[in-house]
C-alpha cells in the first residue's frame, strides 16, 4: 500500500521519535534497583494491511545515571500512532530509542500485542551495559 | 475406524502442511530476543474416536535469520482441521515443522487441548540448535 | 469402621487397579519432552471416618518408551471410587503403579485434596530413573 | 491490658497447645516428598490491643518418620483463639512445635494476617534438619 | 509551584518521618525468616504538577535484631500525605529510613503506583547487610 | 448395563434416601426469610454409561415450620453415590424429597453438573406452597 | 469462493443435521423447569471468507413432553464442523431445529462467537410456545 | 456439651450484646438512601459440636433518624466470639438487634457462613417498617 | 488547539463515516431476537487536549430488516482514529450513524472509556422504533 | 480533635468546593442517556480519629441541559483530601452539589469506601426531579 511509510523513512522517523524522550538525574545512583513502567495504550500501524495494531509496552531497566521522564516517554510512545511499523521491529527500536537516551545498566521491553486473525504475539528484548547486573529478585 | 488418515497419510500431509509455511528476515539477528505466539482455535481429529479435539499452541522462539509469518502459520494451523492425529504427536510434528523453516536459536511449542472425558492434558517440547542459550528473564 | 478395606486388601486392590493401565509407544523417544495430565474429578473414601474424600490429581512426566493411554487412565483412577485410602498413601500408590508401567525418565504426581474440617491438603511427589533430567521450563 | 496473657503464661499455653498435636507413620519414608496444609480459619489475639487477629496458616513440609494428623492439628490451631499473641511470634512458635513433634527433613510455615489499619503482614519461616533437601519443583 | 516543598524541605521532612517509626526486640533472631508489610493506601503529592500521587508499597525484610511496630509504619506512611516527592525518590527514601531504623539482615521496598497520563510505574529497591542471604523460598 | 439400578429400584431407593433427612424447628416462623446451601461434592453414577457424573447442587428456601438439619443433608448427598440416575431425575427427586420432609413456603433445586464430552448442563427446578411469596431482594 | 455451500445447500444440511436429533421424555412434566446446556467447542466455516468461525452455544429450555439427549446433540453440533454459515443464521436454526425436534414450552439459544478482525459478536434467539410462561429465577 | 451456653442464656446474652450497639443521628432524613455495611471476620460457636463457625455479615438499610456507628457494631459482633448459636438464629438475632436500635426505614442482613463439612450456607433475613420502600436501583 | 477539527468540520465527518457502513438483510424478521457487537480497539482524538482516548464500544440491536456487516463496521470505527470528538458526543452519534442505516426495532450504545486523570467514564444511549420492544432475557 | 474541620466549616468549605465545578452544554438534550463517572482515588479525613479516610466514588446520571466537565470534577474531589468528614455526609453533599450544578433528570452517587477496623461501607444516594424516569437498562 503506497501511503504507508517505507523502512527507509521509518528509520528517519525513529531519529524523530527519539527527539521526543527527555531524562532526568538519578538520585540514587550508586544502588542498583528497578523501575517498571506499563504503557497499555500503545497503537500503530500495520505496514503490510495499513490496519492499526494494539498492544501494552512494559519497560523495566535499572538505572545508570539518568531515568526516563514519563510524560516525555507518553509523548514519544503518542509518535507511533500513525506510522506502519512491524511487531518485531517496533520493540526492537524502543529498546535501541531508550539505550540510546539513558544508557541504562539493564533494561527489557516487553511488547504484548493484542489478537490478530485469533493469534496474539509477544516480543521480549533486552539489553545491558557489560555483564548482566544481579537482578533484583521480586518476591 | 477406517475413513482416518492413517500415519503414513499423516507423514505426507506434515510434508503439504510445512509448505504453507512463510517467513521474513529477521531485522535484529545480532541480539537474542524472545518471540511468543499463541494460536488459541486449533481443532484436529482424534485417530481413534474420530471426534474432534481443541486446544490452545503456543509457540515461543529465539530467532536466528527468519521469523515466522504469521498469516502464514494460521493458515498451516487450520490444515490440521480434518486430519487425524494424536496430541503427542502433533505437538512434535508442529515443532519439527517450524525448526526445519526457521532454523532458530531456541523454540518451545507448548499445546494445551481442553478435557477430554474429564480428563485434560498439555504437551511441551522444547528445541535448541547447540547449547541452550541463556532465556530471557520475563519479570 | 469394620466396613472398610484394610491396608491388606488396599495392597491387593493397587495391584488389580495397576492392571486397568494401558500404554502406547512413544513416537519421540529421541527428546526429552513433557506430558502433563489433569484429572479433577478424583474420589476416595477416608478409611477412618468413612467418609469420601474429593481431589485433583495432576500427571507430569518426561516419556520414556511408554506413554499412558487416557481412557484407561480415567479406568485407573475410577477405580478408586469406593476404596478406603489416605492422602499421603494414594498420591505415593499412584506414582508407583504409573512409574511401574511406564518407566518414565521423570515424573510427578501431584494431589490437591478439597477441605476437610476447614483443612485442605495437597500432596506432591516425584520419581526419576537414574538422575533428575534437565526439566523443561515452562514459559 | 492486665486482662490479657503475658509472655509467661505464653511459654506455658504453647507446651500445652503443643499436647494436641498427634502423628503418624510416614508410609513411605524412603522418598522426599512435600505435603502442603492450609488453614484459612486461624484467629488469636492481639496482646497489645486485646482485639482478634485473623489469618491462613500455610504449612508445607518434607516427612521423616512421621506425619501430621489433621484432626489434631485443627484442635491445636483452635487452642489459640483466645490467647494473646503476637504475628512474629505466633508463625515461629507453630513453627517451633511442629518442628519437635514431627522431626521433618524440611518445613515451612506461612502465615497470612487479614489488614489492620489497612495495613496486612505474611510471616514465613523455615526450619531445615541438616542440610535444605532439594525441593520438589511445583510445575 | 511555589507552594510546593522542595528537595532541601524534602530532606529534612524526611528525618522529622524517620523519628515517627518504633521498633521492637525480634524474639527469634536466631532464625532467618520473611516479613511482608503491604500498605495499600500510600498517598504523596507530585512536586511538578501538584497533583496527589496513589499507590501501594510492599515492604519485606529479614530482620536481625529489631521488627518495625505496625501502627508507628502507619503514621510513618501517612507523613508522606501532603508531601511534594518524586517517585523514585520516596521509594529509595523508605528503604533509607527502614534501613536506618531496624539494620535488618536483608529489606526490600516494591512501591506499586497508580496509572497517571495511562502510564503506570513500579519501582523496587534491595539493600543487604553485608552479602546478600539466602532468601526463604515463598512455595 | 444390567449391573445399574433400573428405575424401578430407583423410586424405592429414593423413599431409603428420604429416610435419611432431619429437620429441626424453624426458630423465626413469623418472618420470611432466606436459607441457601450449596453442596459442591455430589456425585452419582450416569444409568445408561455406569461412569459417574459430578456436581454441585444449590438448595435455597424460604422455611414454614421447619429447617433441613445440614449433616442429615450431606448423608442424604452421599446416599447417590452410587446409584443410576440422570441429571433432570435426581434434580426433581432431590426437590420432592426435601419439599415433602420440610413442606416450606418456596423452593429451588439448582443442580449444575460438570461437562461430559464437553458439554455441560444445569437443571433447575421450583416448588411453592400456594402462591409463589415475594422473594427476597439479594442485593 | 466456489468451493463453499451455497445458501440453498444450507437448507438440505439442515434438515440433515435435524436428523441427528434424539429425544427422552420428561418425566416431570407437570412442573415448569429449566434446563441449561452449554456447548464450548462449537465451529463452523464463514461463508464469505473460508475462515473457520469458534464459539459456545448455550442452550435454555423449559421442556414439554420431551428433552434433547446430549450425545445425539453433540453430533448435531459437530456437523456444523465444515458447513458454510453465518453467526445469525446459524444461531436462528438451531433454536428453529430444537424447538422442531422438542416443542418445549420455552426456549432460549445464546451464540457467543469468538473475535474477528478484533471485533466479537453474540447472538441470542428466544422461542415459546403460546405466551412466554414465568420463567424462573435464577437466584 | 455442657460447656456451652444454652438457649435460655442465649437471649440474655443477646441483651447484653445489643448494649453495646451506639447509633448517630442521620444528617439527610428526607432523602431515602442505602447503607451497605460488610463485616468479613464474624465468628461463633456451633452449640451443637463447640467448634467455632466463620463468616460475613451483610447489613444493608434505610435509616429513618438514626444510623449506627462502627466501632460499637464491631464490638457488639465480637461479642458474639465465644457465644454458642446456630446459624439461622444468629442472622436473625442480628436483624432484630439493629432493627430494635435504629428503627431503619427497611433492613436486610445477609450471613455467608463458610463450609462445614464440605457444605457451605448463606442466611438473608429482611425487615420494613410499614410498606417496603422502592428500593434503590444499584446500577 | 487549531489543528484540530472543529465541531463543524465533525458534522461533515460523521458523514463521511455514516457511508462506510454496509448492511445485510435480516433472514429471520419474523423473530424478535439481539445482536451484541463489542469492538474493545476503539480510540478518537481528545478535541480539547488533541490527546488520544481509547474506549470499548458495545453496540447490542433488535434487527428489523437490515443487519450490519461487521467489516464495514470495523471500517467505520476505524475513521474516527484521528478525529476529534468527545466522549458524549461520539457515543450518540455512532447510535444516530447505526439507526440511520439499520433502522432497527431497538438499538443500544454503552462506551466505556478508559481512565484520564484517573476518572473513567461510560455513557449509554439507547433507541427505540416506537414502543419500546420487551428485550430478550439473557439468562 | 480540635484540628479537625468542625460541620460549620464544613457547609462554608461545601460552598467553596461546589464552586469548582464547571459544565458543558449537553449536545443530546432529546434523548434519555446514562454518564457514569468513577472516581477511584477519593480520600478524606475522618472528622473522629483525623485518620485518611479512602474510597471510590461512582455517579451515574442522566442530563438535562449540562454535563459536568471531568477535569473540574476531579478538581472538586481533591478539595475534600484535607477536610474531615463523615461518610454519609461526604456522600449526600457530593449528590448536593452536582444536583445543584447539573439539575439533572436523574442522579446517582455510590461511595465505596475502604475497610476500617475489617469493615467496610458503600453509601447510595439518589436524586431524581420529578418522577424518576425510566432508567436505561444495561445489558
Ligand atoms: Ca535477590
Ligand atoms: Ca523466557
Ligand atoms: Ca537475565
Ligand atoms: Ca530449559
Ligand atoms: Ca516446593
Ligand atoms: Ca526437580
Ligand atoms: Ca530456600
Ligand atoms: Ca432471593
Ligand atoms: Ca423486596
Ligand atoms: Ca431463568
Ligand atoms: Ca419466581
Ligand atoms: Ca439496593
Ligand atoms: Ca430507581
Ligand atoms: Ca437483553
Ligand atoms: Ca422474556
Ligand atoms: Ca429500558
């Protein structure tokens, strides 16, 4: 479908979309913890039907020196509304955005997307910095 | 019963089912993500009764270079409409099927079929190229 | 209560309940995978009181050669109907008669007991052949 | 409060709640295996306040020589209803007498206060003989 | 805002909070053993919109010598009340001032916040004594 | 299946059962009110396969003269045990045996019985004394 | 799509399908009573598309002289398996085949199909005989 | 049991606990409006095997002048703690109590008691002073 | 905000919408029965805040002549993706949209919004041909 | 307490909170329809003890010429965070002040407040100004 965005300017577009997310200074910075954000309201597009796609985003990372401000991070989410971008790719590209803004000790996105055709898909990916951080145990 | 697809038949038909499977290249190969997938309206045919099974496939896999396609792997999951095969054995056959296109790091399929005479079973099976790579940690 | 089977009788009553088990070949004996099975409407009577007793009995086990046939596994535990048998003894007397037939390389049977004076029981218990297998983990 | 028992007259109640509890042969002791026991209906009295505490009371344990019977331990549960003591306590002293009576391998007492205040509290403990057993996995 | 705290009020807030908690003598420090406090009806203010902040923080810790009084915690949290602290903030600030207050073996603190703009955040902080002990196994 | 209780064996073992209910005096004659009890562990065995069938059975009723006295109630339960009787039978005859000892205002059997070969089936059925009374609100 | 049956196939089926039909007579007849009968495993194929539809029928009836018996129903639903229907269509000639089959005094049939295209309908179709009796109440 | 408190002290016991009952005037006389209380930690005594009984209490009603205060009708339910007395009395009992106190517009008490012997009951009991007032619509 | 369409454009809009619709004739006209559509992806634009809202629309109908293809519908919601209208406003005109097409004997709209601010709002409208139809009982 | 708020200053405050309220024109005044509005994180001060008080509040109404602006009325429900007031009256003076606001054809208030002491309340109060319309019936 020709009014859907190409790969080419998708890549384009996530150099924007990164433009949006602002940070603050971790207060904390010389304990290792977790922050979890859930984002429920994430859509896109598909770019093979031109169909919007729905989904929840959950970000956990431990900080390095900066955190993600949420209202930035709502907006930079807010971007995808009309771009066609694949299951896979958009999860891969939100944890690229976040690493690059924050460069966190570790971090994990989780894209849980709703059915399509009766089937449902979920991309988990994850980064950090050197070796794996001991994760914090949630009991 | 003599109007089932006996195991030879069931051989062959594994070999029409797999061709209806499509992938695409996968757009981040150099990091080890975890995809999930459930299928949760699959229906075969028991071998012995003839009467009809349902269950819920969920497939769960680190890509090398393919991902699965997924309109593709709804349409190889309805095949099994009206072939007779036990639930061992499909959930194995589902799991050779997606190794021999997708050739990935790591792969569960996971097959829950709902009670059948009160009784209801799940099978897992799990496949890994090498060594078993370190799973990702869903927190 | 002089109505009730001994602990005598119960030792010949496993051995004819352990004949009503059918098996059929494993198709994968090449890979280690896992078969769960549940069945919820298990019942007994308590030996002491007399009284029946209600539970769910959940199968997990790691096939061999052998895999157990459904409908005479629903035969098995039917047979417990009427037979006066503790907890703790026919969750270990159902381990041994299906580890008996199959030889599995692991298994696990698990029984979860409805209250009894307020008080509700589960009793877990566990075989394996020569050492415990890399379990498979369940995502 | 002067109507209320103190931490003396505590020590004393505890050995005679302790008489309540009764045993039996464990049939099976050359195996390791978990019995789980919930009790929802547990209530004492706070020493401080004099008003009653409610809770479950989860124990789950690994047999040696001997196991618990049930009906002994609703009576033994009952003896607290109308002393007063306090949550940490309460969890280590059932801890505590269980522990002499039955000579487990391993066991683990789980209690879970309803709120006060809006605020609710679980106390977990666990005595080990020698060595922690390697526990039974729940799947 | 001005009429809003700011970090340096924020600081010294936070010592006239600590001086709010109790401790009492833990009666089995011999033992290792868990301790959950769930407080549902946490509320603060955000210092940039003004707005209240609505949430649940779990607290566990393995206490050494000193157990934190219940009602002393509840008048600990509602300090908080009319308070300007930024999430993370107060999150690593209660483990300070637990921390400070009981020296327990091991302590964490899961603060669990209510959506704002759709967003929902969780932050979780650990701290140990020296190296970290063997936590309780929940079952 | 000549071993199962033929209908006509059934009547008789209904006025056996029947025999089986106690009552005790209704203590608030003057006031209509509600009594409902709910029996989760029936079971009877099915005439025409002879393979048992499970269910919970809800009684409620606006008493006259009398109350059904519960353990009479559960012996009455486990009297079907095993006995040949299909679903809208024992849901009726359970209605007539309890309207015919308690003879109370208003009446209803809710028999809900779990599924077999995947379908499952309720049976509901009411009795009043002369006109059907207001029934009280549950709100 | 040619290979599908065409609407006035549809009709022949149906009355193929009726066939399978098989009563029991009341034995309670002279009492107005509810019986409900849920049907989880329903599929049929769209029309329009090819696609398989998945849903759960419940049936509601107050019987006259006669009650559909469940295997023969079972077999009634599982030859919709690979007939080319639509959701209301469907739904109106089950109820038109069962009150056809049973003349009952009251009929309800309540179609719950699964999401397409993330969109989920439900159909519910009533039948009585002259006026609508007083149904019963399910408390 | 001669231990336990006859029905002779029960009503003086009665007299006792609607002592403790305190009430507050209704600030909106002239509006008919609903007040739903729940107590979930109520408990008694079976008179008849001295065990304890657990269950809530549901008071809902229409104050005319006066509405009870809570902390007196927690004391006056922990009144009844070690009190002997069945369950369709109590409900009654408590209903005649607040009714006696308050004097509401209309009242209902709902008692859910928890299983005995596997069976569980619920009591609902309801008064008005005149006519039934249009109750309010719970949308 | 300018860049959003004003209330005038919106009329225009809704008129473009209302064409995306299609209709199917009702093959069952003689019979009074309902239709429930749940569309759970349903998202528009905020006019006052250019925020994005998300909602679920349930639409539930008696047909007369004309039912509604679910495609065109999924189209038809689809088009108010980057639409500005509020909550009320949307909801009664999706009801006029429907009525305008199907004309049916009974229509209802309930949208329930997902929370801003943390208040969530649900609106409900409902039409009728002449008198109101006596609604189907969903049991 | 005397720094609590007495019901003097509480009228003056109502006055004063009532005046946060703002309302738009209802775009739909021809046609009955609902607008429930609920309001998860109201919390108060008890006028007895100064301890938080914490609740949701639910209103439901059906307009007349205005509906109330959703970011004044949660503006309206934080005024009363720091002001003591009782349940019921907080309840009735909220129906007060958006009857006073709206005149609405109908309304309703429902606040479900958190338990204190084990027990919880939920207060109901309506509002209708002449005779209460036929409210929509939700399915
Ligand atoms: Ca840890
Ligand atoms: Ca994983
Ligand atoms: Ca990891
Ligand atoms: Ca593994
Ligand atoms: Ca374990
Ligand atoms: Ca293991
Ligand atoms: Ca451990
Ligand atoms: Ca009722
Ligand atoms: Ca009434
Ligand atoms: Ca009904
Ligand atoms: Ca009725
Ligand atoms: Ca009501
Ligand atoms: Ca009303
Ligand atoms: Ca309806
Ligand atoms: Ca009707
Ligand atoms: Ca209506």
């Amino acid at each position: 479908n020709s009014s859907l965005p190409n790969q080419e300017e998708n890549r384009t577009v996530s150099e924007e979309n990164r433009g949006l997310l602002e940070t603050f200074e971790n207060q904390h910075p010389n304990r290792d913890y977790e922050i979890e954000i859930s984002v429920p309201e994430f859509t896109s597009v598909c770019p093979k039907t031109g169909q919007p796609d729905f989904g929840t985003i959950h970000i956990t990372y431990i900080p390095e020196a900066l955190c993600v401000e949420l209202k930035s991070l709502k907006m930079y989410m807010q971007a995808y509304r009309n771009q066609g971008i694949f299951y896979e790719n958009v999860t891969n590209v939100i944890l690229n955005d976040l690493v690059e803004c924050l460069q966190p000790r570790w971090m994990q996105v989780r894209a849980e997307f709703t059915p399509r055709g009766g089937i449902s898909s979920t991309i988990t990916v994850e980064h950090y910095s050197e070796t794996p951080p001991d994760e914090l145990t949630v009991i």
